[in-house]
C-alpha cells in the first residue's frame, strides 16, 4: 500500500518552514498548483492566492521566515484517491517577537501523481487578531461605542 | 445508489434556519451528536460546544433567530461513506439589523444510520468582525499604536 501524498507533502511542509529546507517540498508542487490561503492580507503578506510553483515557494518562504511550527495535532482527516481535507491546531512561535501562538486552520488539497495541484487553506484568522500578532499599525482592540 | 446523507441534512438544516421548520433537522441529529462551532462565543452565544440533540437543536434556533441564507456556494466537497466535509461561502442577512453578510465555513461531519453523530464546524470569524456585525459593547476597531 503506497502512502498517501499528504503525509509527503505535509512532512515536506513543515521541514521547510522548521528547516528552511525546500527541495522536498518544491519537488512536490505541481508547476500549474492553484493555492489560497484565506486570511487578512493586512496581517501577514502571505494570505491571499498564488498560481504557479514559483509564486507558491515564495508563499512557503514568507512563512518560514515568519514562523516557526513547535507542534501540530490533526483534529479532522479525510483521505480521497488524490484528495485530502484536515483541520489541525498549530503550537507557533511568531520569530519577529518570540510570541507562542496557537491557531487552528483547515485545508483541501488535491494531488495528481503525487503532487500538490490545489490547495486552499482557511486559518481561524479572528484567533490570530485576539492574539494580538497583528503588526502594531494596524492592531485591533475593543472599544465601547 | 442511495443520498448521501450530508445532502439530506443539509436540506434540512436550511429549512430550519430559514423556515423555522425543526422536525426535518430534529429527525436527523443522533441523542449522542458531540457538536463545534469555532469562533468566538462573545460574537454570537451559537458558537462553543455543545453535546446531545436538545443543546444542538438549541443551537439551530438560535441561528434561525439570527441570520437568514440568501445563498451558499459550496466551494470544496469531499465524501466519504459516513463522513463529509466541505467548505462553503454563505451570504446572509443578520436579522437584527437587516445586515448583509458574506462568510466562509468549513465542517466535518460524520453521520451513524443517516443521522449525525458529529460535527465540526469552523467560522472565518475575522470576516464577521471586519463587516463589524459584533455588537456595538464590544465593536473592535483599527487604531494606531
């Protein structure tokens, strides 16, 4: 039985964001992938949709120079021929500040002969605002009104 | 081939929130459901944990009291036997003040004998408070700091 293409590509991931290695991970994305990560591009440049590998590793640096992954447990799983939907709570530290954050988020990815072809990925982006990791100019607080 | 019973239930779950029409949804939810809505409980009191189909059906009037469905575009599916999980773009109308929004959703749902055992759902909570529907006491703003 072959292992299925997330457990690659999610090994891949998170030793390029950990590592900043990214040869497994670019050998593992199709040159025609569709990505979004759905979030506030406001709070981190990497929200947003990319086509094309190139455009997808510069998304995947910006992350690894933004984070660092300490532990990640897989809430939800569903396996397809070539497809796959997780939701996963994520232990980070944010490197500019040193600041742990905790953060859920979810995907859809499709493979075709082993390789990312789309992915799009929601983060729980309201926990990340109350977290305060917005940059300062544009921080959120409560107010009465 | 039978319907799968993410269909049926999903029926059933927007007449109830549109209709205010209970016994379909009521028919579909196991005594035992274990039931998340992640976000944030100081936005609607909808969103938490709950068990057991009184506190879900709970829930489902408290939603119906709240927002109508205009429309829902479901922009990734996937199916298993008993298990389904989507992510969809609803447009609303927030009945207190005739509001309309747009939000994304994602859940897994696991269903037993055609009726659900577990659901998890997951809110683009950032998009509700950036189209500002938190009530006013607790309204975030963008200040500089």
């Amino acid at each position: 039985m072959t292992e299925h293409s997330l457990w690659r590509f999610s090994r891949a991931l998170h030793r390029a964001v950990n590592e900043r290695q990214f040869d497994d991970i670019e050998a593992l994305i199709d040159e025609d992938v569709d990505w979004t990560l759905h979030g506030p591009v406001e709070l981190f440049p990497f929200f947003g949709a990319r086509h094309g590998k190139a455009a997808v590793m510069q998304v995947i640096r910006q992350i690894a120079s933004t984070v660092r992954v300490h532990r990640f447990d897989r809430e939800q799983i569903m396996l397809g021929t070539d497809q796959a939907a997780s939701m996963l709570r994520y232990s980070l530290t944010v490197l500019d500040t040193n600041k742990p954050v905790r953060v859920r988020l979810v995907h859809f990815a499709q493979f075709r002969d082993g390789r990312l072809v789309s992915i799009r990925i929601m983060v729980d982006s309201h926990e990340l605002v109350e977290q305060a990791i917005f940059p300062p100019y544009t921080r959120m607080v409560a107010v009465s009104a």
